[in-house]
C-alpha cells in the first residue's frame, strides 16, 4: 500500500486521471446494469435485454484499430475531455424511453456512446505513460485497473437500485453526471496531450483518406512486427476468446451446473472484483521488483489454473459457494496480467504510435470475443458447459506459459531500472493543422 500511495502523492496528473476514470467508469456499470435490467422489464425479451449489451459491443469491432490513429493525430487530453461531454450529451434521449416501443432508442443511444467510447480509450492508455517515470508505470496500471475494479463493484450494486427507484431516465442522468465530472477533472491535467509526432494533414477529402490508411496500415505493420507487441496481440487473441466464452456461459453454469439463483450469479460475477483490488496492491508492489512480463505470465498462468478449478469442482462437489471463493482469488492473477499487460504494450510502443497500437488491440479485441461468443453458444449445447468453459481456462495457462518463454530474453520486456528516465515528450510549438 505504501508504494501506491508513494506514487499517487507524487503525481497530480495521475490522481486527476484515475479519478476522472473511477467516476466515469462507475456510471456505466450503473448504466449497464440498469438498462438490461430495466429494458427485461419492458419488453420480457431475453433477445432485447441481448441486443443491448450488442448495441455497445460492435463498435469496438468496426472503429477501435481507426480511431486509435485519432487518439495518435488529435491531442489526447483534449480528445479525452470532449469525448466525456459527448457521452454525456449523448444520454439524454434515454430521457424519452417510456415503453417497449422506445426501445430501440436504448439500441441508438448505446451504439453512439460506443462509438464516442472507441476515441476515448486509446487516448486515456496513450496518454498514462507521460504521467509516471518508466519505473512506475506497473504502479501506474495497477492501481488503474483498481479503480475499475472499484468502479464495477459500486456501479453494480447502484445500477440495480437507481433502475429500480427511478428506470431509465435515473440510471441516464447518473452515467451522464459521471461524464461531467470526468471532464472536469481530465481539463485540469496539466501534462500535455499531444501526439509526440504529428503529421500535416492535407486539406483534400481524398488525400485525408489516403492519410488515414496510411496511419492505420502503418500501426498494424508495427503490431505485426514489433516481437513484443505482436506476442502480446496473440495473447489477447487467445486470450479474449476465452473471456467471450466465459461472458456466454457463465450465467448457464451457476443456474444449470451449480444449481444456483439470478441472486447468487450476480454476487458470484461481482466479487472478482474484491479480487481485483486487493491484486492491484499486489501488483503495485510486485512492479517494482519483478519484469512485467513475469507479472503478465505466472498472473496468466495463475489466472487459468483458478479459473480450471471453479469450472471442474461440480464434477465431484455441488455448490455455489466454492465458486465464489475462486473467483475472489482469481481477482489477484487477474490483476497481475492486466497490469503486466498494459505496461509491456505502453513500453514497446513509441509515443507517435501507442494510439493506433492500442486501437489495433482493441479490434482485436472485439473481434476474438465476438468468436468466442458464437462459438460459446454453439458448442455448449453440442458437448457440454463444463468442457467448453475449461477451454477458457486451459487458453489461459498455455498463454501465460508461451508468454514467459517468448519474452523471457527480451530486454523489451524487462522490468525499467530505479530511476529510468520518464516517458515525457518535449514537444516544439508548431503552427494548427
């Protein structure tokens, strides 16, 4: 704890970034949560209550790999900032929704904000690296994905209640507070958002056309040849069809494998997250002694090891509470694995680039959960629940194991020494484009 606290005391701008991200984060767990639970109350369609939690994933597919080359092109503070008041904005026709037939503007108003989201997330990665020194950024991811840790377990818990109180419009103007507030604080970061290199941008449609290919196709060269981040791309290609494949049939197997309630599957599904903070710490500490590429596969390996025990226990005991214990512990490898994760990308990755890098993975991303998803579907009622989720967790254990052996020479990958240079960019004052 003492190393977090180090860190974020030291850091201003990190504090008002974290901040800015728990706040936010936390409005859309509760706008997540209460608008599935109150579009099933409208429209009694389990199809419905689907097609919103697709109407927010299909962007991510389509748009992240092009918007990360924005987030490398605009300034990322200012991208940032007006991202939040167009989410926002972007809420408050779920004002209108009355009945089943307004439905279709949840779908509307989930796509756009999706969309807006795609620029927004490679922007807030690329732009964590110029907050911290090198030798702090696992700190740094630690203690971010404790605050979205944090954010699902407040946001969970007040999605249901305000949906309840007050419906759609309540949850609504809760996430868009949220964004506000977020915005607030991100305008008053003082580091610079700017791209480290930026290109003139031709005043043509055609040439910006041809500019914008050449930025995205230059990002995935470097994905494809850079060692450490085209290991990591297939990481979370493997790794992401797992979690496709865990959000499919989880809910199946706590009601028709364990035998347990919607109230017991919601509190199975939220307590990674205690999981996840105390890994955070864990993290935090380790980050400072050990590389991350240690960090992402023994947290890997750890991860589906857990992960193999939740899903195989009910072939000899029945119960729900065992489940809940495991995903407590698997919180902790969790958040050694994202927090190894993130730095490896944030280290092997120049300035000029981190945007479009981390739109790539975001495509990626998408597309592997996407399979997961269908294939999930598919095969858990050709050969069964259990051998298809311990697929998740075996993907997990020969990742993390393929990850120490590939990264274990790479000097990309070690650990920064104490007191390696920050990743700050001095920049030159140059005209607007």
């Amino acid at each position: 704890m003492r190393v977090i606290w180090r860190v974020l005391a030291g850091h201003r701008d990190l504090r008002l970034v974290l901040s800015a991200g728990l706040i936010s984060t936390t409005g859309d767990w509760i706008l997540r949560v209460g608008l599935v639970y109150r579009v099933y109350v409208l429209t009694g369609s389990t199809v419905a209550s689907a097609l919103t939690m697709a109407s927010s994933f299909l962007p991510q597919v389509l748009l992240g790999a092009v918007a990360g080359v924005f987030a490398d092109r605009w300034d990322r503070r200012r991208t940032m900032i007006v991202a939040n008041l167009l989410l926002a904005a972007g809420l408050l026709p779920l004002m209108l929704v009355r009945g089943a037939g307004q439905v279709w503007i949840v779908f509307a108003v989930l796509l756009f904000e999706s969309v807006v989201q795609q620029f927004f997330s490679p922007a807030e990665q690329a732009l964590l690296p110029r907050l911290v020194p090198d030798d702090q950024l696992v700190t740094a991811n630690a203690v971010s994905g404790q605050a979205q840790n944090l954010a699902r377990l407040a946001g969970s818990g007040l999605g249901g209640v305000i949906a309840a109180a007050g419906g759609i419009a309540a949850v609504a103007l809760a996430d868009a507070a949220s964004f506000v507030i977020s915005a607030g604080l991100i305008a008053l970061v003082a580091a610079s958002g700017r791209a480290a290199a930026k290109r003139r941008v031709p005043a043509s449609l055609g040439r910006r056309v041809a500019v914008l290919r050449s930025e995205l196709a230059d990002g995935l060269r470097w994905s494809a040849r850079h060692r450490v981040v085209r290991s990591l791309m297939v990481f979370v290609l493997v790794t992401s069809i797992g979690e496709g494949i865990m959000s499919t049939l989880f809910a199946p197997f706590v009601r028709h494998i364990l035998h347990g309630s919607s109230q017991a599957y919601g509190l199975v599904a939220a307590v990674q997250a205690v999981g996840g903070i105390a890994g955070g710490v864990v993290a935090a500490s380790a980050g400072r002694h050990a590389p991350a590429s240690r960090l992402l596969g023994w947290g890997a390996v750890a991860f589906g090891a857990v992960d193999l025990a939740i899903f195989l226990y009910p072939l000899g005991y029945v119960a729900v509470w065992p489940a809940a214990v495991g995903m407590v512990i698997v919180g902790v490898p969790g958040a050694l694995t994202i927090a190894g994760a993130m730095t490896l990308f944030q280290r092997s990755t120049d300035d000029a680039r981190r945007g479009r890098v981390f739109g790539a993975l975001g495509a990626v991303e998408g597309v592997a959960i996407l399979a997961g998803t269908l294939c999930a579907g598919f095969l858990g009622q050709a050969i069964g629940i259990i051998p298809v989720l311990a697929v998740q967790g075996g993907g997990y254990v020969v990742a993390g194991f393929a990850m120490l052996i590939v990264l274990r020479a790479d000097p990309a990958a070690a650990a920064a020494p104490a007191g390696a240079r920050p990743t700050r960019v001095i920049e030159v004052p140059e005209g607007r484009i």
